[in-house]
C-alpha cells in the first residue's frame, strides 16, 4: 500500500546539499523520486520495488526521522508538507518485518551515487538516534 509525501523548503533557509541529502535518505530507504520533493513508498519502480519488501520500521520511519531532524538541525522552514498513506503494516510473532539493527538493515541503491548522504553517513546517523535513547 502506497504512502506520497510532498513538501516545499524556503530556499532562503535550505542550501543544495540539504536538499540532495533529504532525496538521497529517502533513496537510499526504498523510496521513489516521483518529482521535485515529492516520493512514493513502495516505488512504482518495478525493479526498485522488488529489491526490498514494505517494511515502515526500517524504510519509512528512518526517512522521516532524518528529513524531521535534518530540518530541525538546519533550522529550515517547510512551507509546504502532505503525507497520504493508505496502508497497514504490522509484526505478529514471526510474521511482517523486524526491526532490523542498523548494520543488518537493507538500504537502496539511489539512481545516481552522490558524496551529501553516502550509506555509511546515513547508517551513522542512524546508530546515533538508537544510541541517543
């Protein structure tokens, strides 16, 4: 089941480099660059979408997570933010996702490699959240 996000950041409060980290998190967790700033999970992509199931706790809260504290850190202003999802997603014993640890976690290949958000940098990020609890 689909989930779209859309959002617009005042370019007076964002630089490049944000932007193309915000895309290459999203990328990088199984998302789609459906245009500008907006994307789609699971991808419509077919041979993006069968390198990783639907899994919310290690795709689409991690992205989230890092574009919510990417803004917050860089203080830049969303001027526009949407969020659809028609969805369900769940853990029942041993049936449905885990919650992976960072290291094991299955990350996307992005469509173009850039040096703003390498997976080590993003895996990084993400040890310091869970070591941050």
């Amino acid at each position: 089941m689909p989930i779209t996000i859309t959002f617009d950041l005042n370019s007076r409060t964002t630089d490049g480099n944000d932007r193309t980290r915000i895309r290459l998190a999203f990328q990088r967790l199984g998302w789609e660059t459906i245009g500008g700033t907006a994307y789609r999970y699971p991808p419509l992509n077919a041979q993006q979408a069968q390198q990783l199931p639907e899994d919310w706790f290690n795709h689409v809260v991690p992205a989230l997570m890092y574009m919510r504290a990417l803004i917050e850190k860089k203080r830049i202003q969303v001027e526009n933010f949407t969020i659809d999802a028609h969805t369900s997603t769940a853990w029942h014993g041993s049936a449905g996702p885990r919650i992976l640890d960072t290291q094991s976690m299955p990350l996307a290949v992005p469509p173009t490699e850039d040096a703003a958000l390498s997976e080590t940098r993003l895996r990084d990020w993400l040890k310091s959240v869970r070591d941050g609890v």
